[in-house]
C-alpha cells in the first residue's frame, strides 16, 4: 500500500499549518503586550490627572484683592497736620487700614490711635543730587514710596496707594476698583485734574498725587530699584506726582484713568459738581482747605464728618446721580446720593441733567476752555434753576436703607410757567429708599417717586427696565 505520510505533499501542509499556528499565537502575544502597555500608560497618566487634581485642591485659591491687599502711603507735615487731622480721621479704619503717614520732623504732641503710624522721612541731603533739586520736598514726598516698602511690611500687600494728609478716601471703592486689574502685572492707576490748565502746566497723562493714585506691587518693586536714580535723571522736576508719571513712563508703564479720583483743582462752592458725578465709583477728594464747606452751615470738618455717615453705610452708591420724573406735574428728581437731592420744575432728561452746574470756578481764571468736562451755567430760570435739598440724615430699615434730604434755603423764584405754575415751594424734605446690598458694578439706577402734595416726597431707587429710557 502507498504510504502517504512520507508523501512530499503531506510535510508540506503539515508545515503550512503550524507556520499559520505560530503566526496566530505571535499575533495574540503581540496584541497582549501592546494592550497591557496602553492599559500602563493610561493608568499612568490617570495617577498624574489625579495627583494634579489634587494638588490644584490642596493650594489654597487666591482670594479677591480685599482692604488688606492695600498699602496707604500718606504724606503730610508737621506744619499742616493739625488743620487736617480730622480729614484722616474720617475715613481711616485702626488696625484694619494698612499704611503710614510720613512727616517732615517727629510730631511735638502725643500720637493719636486713631490716626496712621508716622514715620519720619529720611533726609534726602544724603543724595548726591541734593544741590540740585529744584523742589525738595518734592523729592521727600515721592520717596515715601520707597521707604515704605524698606519698611518691609508688605506681606499680602498687592497694592500702594499714596495720597496727601488732606485727601478723603472711599476704601470699600478703592478696592471695587482696584479688583478689576490683575495686580500680579505693572499698573498705574490715577486720575488727570479737573483743570486743562493744571494738566498743561504738569501732564495729561499724570495722576494727580493729591487726588491720589495706585501703584501695583509688582511696579512698586520695580519703581524702588530705580527711583533714586530716577530723581536724579529728572533732578529739575518741580512736582511730586509729575516726576512719578516721568519715572513709571521709563518704566514702561502708562496711566490707566478712573474718574473717581479727584484732583479737585477747583476754588468755590463744589455742589454743583458732586449733584452730578460721573456713574464712576467715588474714590477720592483732594483740596478741602481751598473749597467751600461741601454743606451749607458747617464747617470744612463738619462737612467731612457728616458726608461719611453716608459713605460708611453704603460707598457704591456715594454721588451716584439717579434722575426720576413727576409728570402730573411736569417735574424733574435728580439725587446725587449721600450728598443732595434737585428738583425741577420742568421735564428734563439725564443727558442734560448729567451735565454738573458751574457753581465752581478753576484753580486758574483764564479764556475758555476751562475744564475737561462740560458744564451748565447758574440760571434764574425758574424753568432751569432747581430746587437745592442737602443730605440730613441716614438710618438702615430691614432690607433697605433709608436717606433724607433737607431744603437748607428757599428758591426765592417764581414758578415754571411750563409746568402750570405747580411749584415745588411746599417740600420741606426728601426721602430716598435704596436696596441694602450695594449697587452691583458701574449701573445707573433709576427711581420712582410716590409724592401726594405734602412736604416730604419719597423715592425709590431701582434697577432701570431693559429699554427705559430716564426723559
């Protein structure tokens, strides 16, 4: 019989299969070995997902630039401090408010509690570029800067804020305001004056020491290591806040503008102006020994002291100008809030009534144009001229507060004859009830008033409607 296992044919095929067989088995090895690698390499990078996750809930999250975050460095004298010490007072917070006030010599009587720590500037007659100075205490004022980030107190500190001794802070605002930027970068915040003059004799691109401005830490470590040279470069620099503007210039770093500081290069009677603030958070006031007392009947301390029991219950809203009308009786409510409260006999809408009366006048008489704003006149329109009403009083029901604002003189003027003759004579006093939780960011708000024909009108302040338009 034929023996076909020893047949060529048959190793053949027995060769094939196990050729098929080793093939199969090395695939499945292979495809084992890559499966278990790519099972290794996403658990792998899972653990570092989560060990990242973790580490991210493990480091503490920044918190929100707060009053903390602040360094006030305020400059005075002894010469001067005395006459303003109660504008300090008014707005500092002891052992809440970070800072210093730098003096010229040692004060003479005992230290206040209620005031910043003083610290007595270090005499500048040590610089080489002494002799040339054309301003010295120019140069005392602008190092203050310096000496108090040598004073190494600048743990958490994001921010400098430097003002003179006769500058009135809104703190709760600075930090609203101050909360926009990213204070890890180099910034320069401040505001120009109120004057084109005082601008084109200093700078339009300075911020005004006097109204005060704010410097980011990170520029405040890179002003430090080149300030004493840089006074040196601008030796002949007459003013503070100039040859600031010049040194962060060199620097790299520009002014970034916020109309609430305020410079207030401004002589006479400021009502006009703070009926009408711009919708910008109020930060600052500068130059009260050079303007009328801010209310009629007090004092330039009084003042000071009576506008902040408003400011200490609610800055948001501080001169936040809200305008509502009465057209059974064709009139018009303007209320600056914390400050005073207008009304017109007349229907007018918020572009006009935005626009500040000139009861001022400017730092510097000349030809017009005089401010970097625009203005309405003093009228004896009967039609034009308001009724003036002054913030009397501030209490804090459940959920609102409650402001009132007393008529201090009379109109002495005829009615509108275009709004039959109704006269606005018979109020006495106006009540203004806004919402407890501060004004939510730079939003004008509207306002309804309930009046019945006695002497006391009340306003509701509230969020304006979608497509309201205040006429």
């Amino acid at each position: 019989m034929y023996n076909t296992m020893s047949s060529p044919s048959y190793h053949t095929d027995m060769l094939c299969k196990n050729l098929v067989i080793l093939g199969v088995v090395a695939i499945f090895v292979i495809l084992v070995f890559f499966n278990q690698i790519y099972i290794n390499s996403q658990s792998f990078d899972s653990n570092i997902f989560t060990t990242r996750y973790q580490e991210g809930l493990l480091k503490p999250k920044e918190t929100t630039t707060n009053l903390s975050h602040l360094m006030f460095v305020l400059v005075g004298s002894s010469r001067t401090l005395n006459n303003r010490i109660t504008y300090v007072e008014s707005w500092w917070r002891p052992n809440v408010t970070r800072g210093n006030i730098f003096l010229d010599v040692k004060p003479s009587e005992p230290w206040s509690p209620s005031l910043p720590p003083f610290k007595v500037n270090e005499d500048i007659k040590k610089l080489k570029v002494y002799p040339k100075l054309r301003k010295t205490v120019q140069v005392r004022i602008i190092r203050s800067i310096l000496e108090t980030y040598r004073l190494k107190q600048d743990e958490g500190v994001r921010w400098y804020v430097k003002g003179d001794d006769d500058t009135l802070f809104f703190v709760d605002n600075i930090v609203d305001v101050l909360s926009k930027y990213d204070h890890t970068k180099k910034h320069y915040v401040g505001m120009s004056s109120e004057t084109i003059k005082s601008n084109f004799h200093f700078s339009f691109q300075m911020g005004f020491g006097g109204g005060g401005y704010a410097l980011s830490y990170p520029l405040v470590e890179a002003l430090a290591l080149k300030l004493d040279e840089c006074v040196e470069r601008y030796y002949f620099i007459r003013a503070e806040d100039q040859l600031q503007s010049l040194c962060l210039a060199d620097l790299g770093v520009d002014l970034i503008y916020e109309k609430g500081f305020h410079q207030m290069d401004l002589h006479g009677d400021l009502s006009g102006l703070l009926a009408a603030h711009p919708t910008n958070p109020l930060l600052s006031f500068h130059h009260f020994g050079t303007v009328k007392p801010l209310f009629p009947g007090m004092d330039r301390h009084g003042s000071v002291t009576h506008i902040m029991k408003a400011a200490n219950v609610d800055q948001s809203r501080m001169l936040q100008q809200s305008i509502c009308h009465v057209r059974a009786r064709n009139w018009t409510f303007s209320v600056s809030w914390g400050y005073s409260a207008h009304i017109y006999e007349k229907l007018f809408p918020r572009s006009h009534l935005k626009l500040p009366i000139e009861t001022f006048r400017p730092w510097q008489r000349g030809r017009p144009p005089v401010y970097m704003f625009n203005t309405r006149p003093v009228s004896r329109d009967p039609c034009e001229a308001p009724h003036w009403f002054f913030f009397s009083s501030i209490e804090q029901e459940n959920e609102r507060v409650v402001t009132s604002y007393t008529r201090k003189f009379p109109r002495n003027m005829t009615s509108c004859s275009l709004s039959g003759n109704i006269s606005a004579d018979p109020l006495a006093s106006i009540r203004v009830f806004s919402p407890k939780t501060p004004k939510q960011g730079r939003k004008v708000e509207c306002c309804d008033v309930e009046y019945d024909g006695a002497d006391v009108a009340n306003i509701t302040l509230r969020d304006c409607g979608r497509d309201e338009i205040i006429i």
